[in-house]
C-alpha cells in the first residue's frame, strides 16, 4: 500500500492511531464506531498536515448518537456534511438480492 502497488488498505481500529501513510485522502467506515473518539481517530488518517480529505460512514439506527456527534463537530470545524437515508425496506430488499 506504501509503495503505490494496492489502491485500498483494509484495517482495522488498530490502524486508527500513529498510521500516517501520505495520500490518504479517503476513510471509509464501513461499520460505524463506537464512539465519537475512535471516530475522529479513523477519519484523522486523511486531511492531514492541512491537506483536505474526505469521509464516508455507513451507519444503522444503533449508530445515530456517534453520527450526531460526528456531524455535529464537523459542521462546528467547517467541514461540507452530505447525508443519505435509505429506508429499511429499501435496505432488505438489497440485502435479499445478494443473500
């Protein structure tokens, strides 16, 4: 991944602290976290040094309170925040689909 050779890295939370890998410029969080902190700590591998970055979270209802967090401290630093609700019914219609 260092060498240019992979174009994605998947890791795990581990990966979320003293990771510093340059032209990181997409974090996706395809499990919401646990909490605001560890959220913070996965998308801080992008942007750094002052560089621009973005993120993506893909969150369930059981995710709604470190979402709020997420976007509300976003928002507060000036970040751009784009949202998507798909509904349930959309989601288990998919979810039969690839089952």
């Amino acid at each position: 991944f260092r060498d240019g050779k992979a174009s994605f890295l998947l890791a795990t939370d581990l990966a979320s602290r003293g990771l510093d890998i340059k032209g990181v410029d997409t974090v996706i969080n395809y499990e919401a976290p646990q909490s605001h902190e560890i959220y913070l700590h996965r998308v801080g591998r992008t942007a750094r040094a002052g560089r621009q970055g973005r993120a993506c979270t893909l969150a369930a209802e059981p995710d709604r309170k470190v979402v709020k967090a997420a976007v509300k401290s976003g928002r507060a630093q000036g970040a751009k925040i784009v949202s998507r609700v798909i509904e349930a019914s959309e989601a288990d219609e998919w979810a039969q689909r690839s089952g």
